[in-house]
C-alpha cells in the first residue's frame, strides 16, 4: 500500500479518487510511516480527521469522495457516505470546497511544478490540564472479539452521547477480557448517556435507545455487550465475502439493520439510515 500526505489546500484533481477516508482503521505501522516529523499518530488522525492534513491512497479502503452525475450530464464530487463518521464537518465542506477551485487542477493553481515547501513544523501543545475537572465516573461494555479483530475485520465505533453539559465521549480504554475486549469510557459526571454503535457511517440500529448508567470510578460492572459481525455468503461447503448487495438483521421480525455492500470488487460495508418504518441506503 503505498501512502502520502498532503494539506487539503494541494490537493490535485487527478488525487480526488484516491483521498482515503477509513484511515482509522488502517495498521498502525503503515500510518507511521508518513507522520509528518514532530507529529504523534494521534495527532495526526486527528489533523486528517479535521481535514487539516489529506491521506492519499493508491486504493483506499473507504474514498473519502465520490464522483456523481449532475442533472446537466457534468461530474462533481461529494463525499462519500461510508466515510462521513471519518471526517469533520468542516472537513467534509473543505474537500467538496477544493473539488469546486479551479485551481485545483495543480499544487499551486497554474501549471507550472510548485516551489517545495519548508518541512511541516507543529506548534507545541500546551498543557491545559490543571484545571481540568476530575474523570470521577466510568461505563464498562464488552465487545465479542479481540480489538484487533475488531479495528481489521469489522470497523465499529462505539461513542456515549452527549448530555446536557458535555460533549459526546469517543475515546474509550481497553483491555481484554474473558470474552473478547471490555470498553471503559470515563466521564466527569454520572448523568445517564446513550451507547451508540457506527460502522464508517451515521448511527447503526443496534445502537441503544435507552440511556446508560455510569457508575464512579471503580465500581461500573459490564452489563452490555457487543456482537460484531461481518457479511458473509455460504456455497456449498465454502464461507466467503460478497462483493455487492445488500444485508439484513432483523430481530423479533423487526428490521434492525441494513448494510450496503461497497461493490466494485470490494467486500467492505457500512450501515444504512433504513429503519423498519422506510428504507434510506444512504
């Protein structure tokens, strides 16, 4: 796989098809390699996340853009829906913004090679955290496989919704437990929170409506669980990966969830918005 890096603003047409939009699930050693110098990984998912920085790919896992056509027979490029929970809002305006410029068509808007660029230097980060208040409460889940299997294989994100007075929470710790890896997600307060499930796209139906109990530090047993799953087709006496279509999981003959296939020779899926009520492959 071969791996590049470039800000958002260089971005040339002819790389729009190969911005890669699921880079949080690509190894870890491959995304090292092009860290801008100075820079941590999570620093850096983060700069692609905000779309400060843009990672190219000879054949991403999850385009970032999709090219469509208009009403009048001309192309432009959107964002893809399986990569939407990958990128910022204002990511996702910045790459729509840079496929519209015309000066897109090189690195510095005529057709002349650009001047290279001084080597990328972040600024330090400051330290705020003295202030910041105690992360007194927790909530423990459990997924049904390894995270690496889960990170690979699967692709599922987990997050606690937000209350009234903080934000949502993404960021869970990890360890492996007696039936695949517990989740703890810390908070500074105990107000109930909804534990929502994404597989590269908006929420999935598995998520649940009712809201959680966090528990202080310490004392939060697990009481959910997740079984990932991946689409798969049997013939015969042989299990492979569907390439295309469309997957049902329907629970007491209801529709739970809907995954779309991502097609062109491709076996990766994400989940749809459809619900039992209507179908929306989006």
């Amino acid at each position: 796989m071969s791996l590049r890096v470039v800000k958002v603003t260089d971005l040339m047409t002819y790389e729009f098809s190969k911005v890669e939009g699921g880079f949080r699930h690509l190894d870890a050693r491959e995304l090292e390699r092009v860290v801008p110098t100075g820079m941590t990984l999570d620093s850096f998912k983060s700069q692609l996340y905000d779309g400060h920085l843009v990672l190219l790919s000879d054949a991403p896992a999850v385009p970032a853009l999709q090219a469509v056509k208009g009403r009048m027979g001309d192309m432009a490029w959107t964002v893809n829906p399986a990569a939407t929970s990958q990128l910022s809002p204002q990511a996702q305006k910045a790459f729509v913004a840079r496929t519209k410029m015309r000066g897109g068509a090189s690195r510095n808007g005529s057709l002349h090679p650009p001047l290279p660029e001084p080597p990328y230097s972040p600024e330090p980060v400051v330290d705020d955290a003295s202030g910041a208040p105690a992360l007194a409460y927790e909530y423990r889940f459990e997924v049904a496989c390894s995270e690496a299997t889960l990170n690979q294989e699967v692709g599922c994100q987990f997050a606690l919704g937000r209350t009234q007075g903080e934000a949502e929470i993404g960021s869970f710790d990890k360890q492996p437990s007696e039936q695949g890896t517990a989740f703890i997600a810390r908070a500074t307060t105990g107000h109930p929170r909804r534990l929502i499930t994404r597989v590269a796209a908006p929420e999935m139906g598995v998520s649940r409506r009712a809201p959680v109990s966090l528990k202080p530090t310490g004392k939060a047993a697990v009481r959910d669980a997740f079984i990932p799953v991946t689409p798969a087709v049997q013939l015969g006496a042989r299990l492979g990966f569907p390439t295309e279509g469309y997957y049902y999981h329907f629970h007491e003959h209801r529709l739970v969830q809907e995954y779309c296939l991502l097609g062109e020779g491709r076996w990766g899926f994400y989940a749809t918005r459809s619900t039992h009520e209507a179908l929306n492959t989006g």
